[in-house]
C-alpha cells in the first residue's frame, strides 16, 4: 500500500505551474495517501496551500542543504520520512539519486540525464508529450491503480493549471495597490517583460513600453510593471520610456505577493515566464509573447489566453541570447499584441466588469 508519496518539483516557477495537473492526477489516484512535495525555494513558494499537497518540504540549496554535507543532510531527512513512492518531475539526475539513496523502494521518472538505472519505472522522454504539462502528465500512469489522467471523461482533475491563495493574501495585495492610488474598480494591468534568465525570450522594452502607454490612453488602464529581481532592470526601461505612469513592482520581493498581485489584475501581457503561467493559473486574461521557445511546448492555454508566435527559421531555439538578429521577437508588432489584447478583452467576463474605454 502507498501510504507516503514523495514528489521531486521541478524547478522553475513556470514548470511547478504546469506540474499542477499532474498532481492533481497524483491525488486523485491516490486520495489517502500523504502527498510531500519537494521543492527549491521559490516553487515550494507557489505550491503552498494547493489542494493536491499535503505538505511542502523546501530544498535549500543554497543553505542547509547545500554542499555534499548538505546533499547528505537531505538524503537523511529523506530517508527518515520513509516514502513509498517517488515521483520525479525534475529531469536530473540529482533527483533520481536523492531517492534511491533516500531508500524509496518504488521511483518513477522520465530516463533523462544518464539516470534510468537508479529508477524502479523508467518512462521514455523520447515518446513523451511535447508540451510540458502533458508531460508531467505522463509519468507513472502505467503504474497507478485506476490510470486517472487529468483531463479524461468523468476524471475529477482539471488539465488546466492551478493556484491557491489565502484570503489575507489577496488582502494585502489589494492593500498594496491602494498605497498608490489603485482601486479594486480599476482597470489594472499587469506586464511582465522579463524572462528569467533568458534575454532571447524577452520582447523589446520599448515595444511594451508603446503598449502600455496605447492601453492607458485607450481604457484608462493602469499599469503594473511585474517580475522577480533578476527582471527590475528590464522593468525599469518600460517605465523610463512610457509617457504615462506606471507602478514599479518586480524586484525583490516575495513571490506569493507577485502572485496575489497578478491574480488582481484585469490582463496581464508577458512574455513565456512564470507570470504568464501564474496568470493563467488564475484565469486571468493574458497574452503571451513566444520567440525562441514555442507555445506548442509551453503555452498554457484556455479559454483566457492569446499567444502570438511567428515561426522564423531559427525558432526556436536554446539560446539564452540571440546571436543573431532576434527576429523571432522583433517580428512581433505593437499592432499584433493590441489586437491580441481586444480580443481576448472582448471575449472575457473578467473584463466586462472593469471596462472603461477614455471618451
């Protein structure tokens, strides 16, 4: 019997976004079991308080787990919990060698990274799903009594992401946006030009910044410039070259705040980053901006989102900075992205209630 599952996360906020279906598969495939959830810091920070997870454990490297000390340190407090199960989302081969050295007699994952001898179920990664969140899908079906796949006929889990946020939470973002003026009758929105680590992702400042500036003047919008540390200095350019004001919010701090701040949002614009797929975990409207990765593999869809992608000959590619032209971005025009906006704008109830054209 499989009284304590261990799930190894992924770990970028993005993908721990598109994980959420499988583990909402996990759980209604075994609704008795204890459910861990093993995560670096900033996806343990997203998965908090989701209904398919019993309990978040944060791996903490850099910190207490960081090092071989700290490997070790995590193999024991692994092995104490004695799992039944592991799940590997993440591809590495560090995940497959916590487990089985953790002792965790069944672990299942994709044969990624050399690792398939330290795994009990091995899944082909070659014959996987292209899109990620199909693909975390698709690991240890075979394995699990009564095959619940989300998204299947009379199946209770949703194939579409999931987030939660608690009451206060969503309070203090609002508190937060009523310290500079913004009111919940507001029409807000949210942009988000960065990309992690990846400049080859990112859409042109300015072109976000003109953007920006057409939707205050069009609806009296206002604009929340969103992202994580490694984003300010992007985010700082669009605020520079916008004629219209707009609130500086990426930077260091927490990132469930950013999420209740997006969750508040009427749209949100980004590029393919963990906004984008925290936004549409909340079903809030977006448009998403794909260049050197493609929506087929990351594009969360639903019935709230637009994408606009042109395939160039390059695209896509696993460049982290385009050494070339870029193309792929500089081919998407100010004109595309507003029309994207009306008309995921026009066709969603969330902004019927805000919706406040200028005369």
């Amino acid at each position: 019997m499989i009284k304590k599952i261990l799930v190894r996360a992924p770990n970028w906020v993005g993908d721990g976004v598109m994980a959420t279906p499988a583990l909402m598969s996990l759980r209604a495939n075994f609704p008795a079991s204890e459910i861990t959830v093993l995560a670096k810091p900033s996806v343990a920070a997203l998965l908090l308080y989701h209904p398919a997870i019993d309990r978040v454990l944060v791996y903490e490297s850099p910190g207490r787990h960081e090092g071989p000390i700290g490997f070790l340190r995590l193999v024991f407090d692994m092995r104490r919990e004695r799992f039944d199960l592991a799940i590997l989302l993440q591809n590495a081969f560090e995940a497959a060698l916590i487990t089985y050295l953790a002792g965790i007699p069944k672990r299942h994952g994709y044969d990624t990274d050399g690792r398939g001898f330290l795994l009990t179920s091995v899944v082909s990664r070659k014959n996987a799903p292209r899109h990620q969140r199909d693909a975390f899908c698709g690991i240890g079906h075979s394995e699990w009594p009564g095959h619940v796949v989300a998204g299947e006929k009379n199946a209770d889990t949703p194939v579409v992401a999931s987030l939660r946020l608690r009451g206060e939470e969503v309070q203090a973002a609002r508190t937060r946006l009523a310290s500079f003026g913004i009111s919940q009758t507001d029409f807000i929105i949210g942009i988000s030009p960065g990309s992690a680590a990846s400049l080859a992702k990112r859409w042109i400042p300015e072109r976000f910044a003109e953007v920006a500036d057409r939707l205050v003047e069009k609806y009296n919008a206002k604009i929340l410039l969103l992202g994580g540390s490694g984003d300010r200095l992007c985010a700082e350019e669009v605020q520079r070259t916008m004629k219209h004001q707009a609130i500086l919010l990426a930077g260091p701090f927490p990132l469930r705040e950013m999420m209740a701040i997006i969750s508040l949002c009427n749209l949100s614009l980004s590029n393919d980053s963990g906004p984008m797929h925290i936004a549409s975990a909340f079903g809030i409207p977006y448009i998403a901006l794909f260049g050197s990765t493609e929506p087929a593999i990351a594009f969360p869809g639903g019935v709230s989102g637009g994408s606009l992608y042109h395939a160039v000959n390059c695209s896509p590619c696993k460049f982290l900075v385009c050494p070339v032209n870029h193309h792929c971005m500089t081919a998407i025009s100010v004109e595309e992205v507003l029309s994207a906006a009306e008309e995921v704008m026009n066709k969603h109830e969330k902004y019927k209630r805000n919706y406040r054209a200028s005369p």
